[in-house]
C-alpha cells in the first residue's frame, strides 16, 4: 500500500510540473557564437519518490524535441529501494530539459521494478497506469507534436524478465514487445497500442537493438526502420496500425549504432555514423548517399569512427555534425551541398544525442545526465 500511495504522489506532482511549463527569457541569451559550453541545468527531484537516486549508466538511449515547449525529451535512470525502483542500465525515466530556463525536469517513471539485471515486477500503480519497460530506447523513440505524444517502438528490454522476475512480469514483457507505446502529454499517461513491427512480414526477423523512429508530418505517420535498413515500414497516426514498405534502393551506409535528424525544409530523414550521412525521402520512399564529412579514420580507437550526433538548424538550413571536442563540429550546407569545419573550442563533448531548439536557437547536446548547448551562426553572418 505504501508504494501505490508513493507511485500516486508521484503521479500528481508530475501532472502539476506539467501545467507548471517552464517559460521566461532565454538563459544562454549571450551566449559566444560557435562556442560549445557545458550547460549545467538545474536539475528538479523526482517528485515524492524517497530515497531516489540518479542511475546514468544507461548510454544507448536517443532524444527528441518537444515542439509544443521547446523541450529535449531524454532518457535516465532513477533508483529508489523504498519505492521499488532499480533498472540497473537500462533507462526507466523520461526527463524534460527546457533551454530557456535552463532546468531539466522528470516527466515520467516506468512502473516496473527490475531491469538491466533481472527481478522484473509490476508496482502496484502499474494495474492502473501501464507503462513501457525499462530499455534501451536507441533511436526508437520520436514525438509527434499535432498529438503533443510520444511514442516507443521496440528497444533492448529482455533482460527485464530475467533472473527472479515475477512471472506476471515476464508476461507482461511479451505483451510490450508486440506493442507500440505512445505517451500523451494532456492526461500524462501512456497507451499501448497493440500492433508492432514484428507483426509485419519483415519484422517477424527485426532485432530490437538500434531501430529507429521518426515523425513524418506530411505524411500523417510515424516512419520505421531497423537497424539494418531491411525493414521499412509506415505508421498511421490515425489508424494507429502499422504497415509494411519496400524501399527504392537499398541505405547507402549502415545504420546500426547511427542516429538521425529530420529535416523539416525538405521533408527528410537524416542518418549519421561517423563520417558517413544518408537521407532517406519517404515522399519518393529512396535513400541518397551525402559527401563523408571527413576521411574515415584508420585508427580503429579513433573515436570520429563511430560518433553518432547530428540535428538539422532550420535557421541556416544546416546538418550540424558533433564530434570528440568542440572543435570537431562540422555543418553540411544542404543547398551547397559541402561540409566544412566549425571549431567549436577544446571542450570535450560526449557521443551524446544533439536536438535542434529554434525557440532559443540553439543546439543542445545531451548524454544521460551531461549537457551542453551551441549557437551555431555562419561566418558571414557574425
């Protein structure tokens, strides 16, 4: 009884941080253009979840962009012995960081126990309020903003159902595997929707590790697709059912491990790996190779070989590219079709997830509970 009344305390003051958004002027007015700093927000408890405590081992989890606030949504982990709380490296939370106030807020808590480890169990608010498991989200997680909703599509979670996990738990684990999770906003709730990939032809064979998920607004859908690009498939938004779509050509580069942007000028779907981008038109349903930002690396230790961070500047109609350090930085000019080098200053970054914020104009890169922001203005513009 005293982790349903904790979970429900948690529930309402979520709701209230909800109708509390964030607002004010924005706090990296001044900032120096080019200049990557690290942002450190102010980070708001979980609400009335005792003891609970950070759990940022969890490093293959995406982000998105909340149009409706100016908020990146990201993934964490919170620990708490008194509320039943421990998903080791997986990801149990969603966190909110709003750019014009500089504070990170927590939207939501998984009601599971268990996790990375094993001794997966239902909490008792669970029976009332059903959430997705604790996971890896990789790149599967996209927000749709018509909806003011976000939605989750596979992800690494099995281990959830491992060692002591409760038998109403491991059944629940093959339910949310053979769904699609969408958060609404308005009610703070999650619905699960039962239809997924895996119920397509292709996706009988799907792995869950490293797909990814995108917005597609012309189109009323969701867009999908695994981490081998074998696997494309479309969700409408209205039906709320998925279905299968052969491609045109074949992904010039691999996307396992890749993460991507949307380019909302031509309705595009941007992947990144190291030096290699693709886009992906879901109009035209083809792939086109872009120019390699820079030589592939020989040094397999180097770090440029498999960084992952990328986001689309509406604002000057650039890929933006990050890398080891600031000076790394890169934009690709889509109209010129060429790259070139923005050093953004010595700081290290991480091979963290980059979201565009066109309210403050900047770029905020963000990894588990590290931050950093950048303004990005063209050379002949400062």
């Amino acid at each position: 009884m005293r982790t349903r009344t904790l979970i429900a305390c948690l529930l309402l003051a979520a709701a209230a941080a909800r109708a509390a958004e964030p607002k004010g002027k924005a706090h990296f007015a001044d900032i120096r253009p080019n200049t990557w700093i690290t942002a450190k927000p102010k980070y708001v408890p979980a609400p009335d979840i005792p003891g609970a405590r950070w759990r940022t081992t969890d490093g293959y989890c995406g982000s998105t962009y909340r149009t409706k606030t100016g908020e990146i949504l990201s993934r964490t982990g919170i620990r708490s012995k008194p509320a039943g709380l421990s998903p080791g490296f997986y990801s149990n939370t969603t966190l909110a960081w709003n750019l014009q106030t500089n504070t990170v807020r927590v939207v939501e808590v998984a009601n599971w126990g268990g996790g990375s480890y094993g001794h997966g169990r239902l909490l008792p608010a669970f029976k009332e309020h059903p959430t997705p498991s604790p996971r890896h989200t990789y790149d599967g997680l996209a927000y749709v903003e018509e909806l003011d909703a976000m939605y989750f599509v596979l992800g690494a979670n099995w281990r959830v159902g491992g060692r002591g996990a409760a038998p109403e738990a491991k059944k629940q684990l093959a339910v949310d595997n053979a769904s699609t999770w969408k958060y609404t906003f308005a009610d703070g709730r999650w619905h699960r929707i039962d239809h997924n990939i895996r119920k397509l032809p292709s996706g009988r064979r799907v792995s869950p590790y490293e797909a990814h998920l995108q917005h597609w607004p012309a189109g009323g859908a969701l867009l999908f697709l695994d981490s081998r690009a074998r696997c494309y498939a479309e969700f409408d938004l209205k039906t709320e059912t998925w279905r299968e779509v052969k491609p045109k050509n074949q992904c010039p580069m691999s996307l396992y491990n890749a993460r991507s942007t949307w380019d909302t000028k031509r309705g595009l779907w941007v992947f990144r790996l190291g030096p290699k981008t693709a886009t992906f038109d879901p109009k035209a349903k083809s792939f086109a190779a872009l120019p390699d930002a820079y030589p592939m690396p020989e040094d397999k230790k180097d770090k440029r070989r498999s960084w992952k961070g990328i986001a689309y500047v509406a604002k000057h109609d650039v890929y933006l590219m990050t890398g080891p350090t600031g000076n790394d930085t890169k934009v690709y000019a889509v109209a010129a079709g060429t790259w070139r080098d923005v050093p953004g200053g010595d700081l290290p970054l991480v091979n963290g997830y980059p979201q565009y914020d066109p309210t403050t104009d900047l770029v905020g890169l963000v990894y588990q509970l590290k931050t950093f922001v950048f303004r990005y203005v063209p050379e002949e513009k400062k």
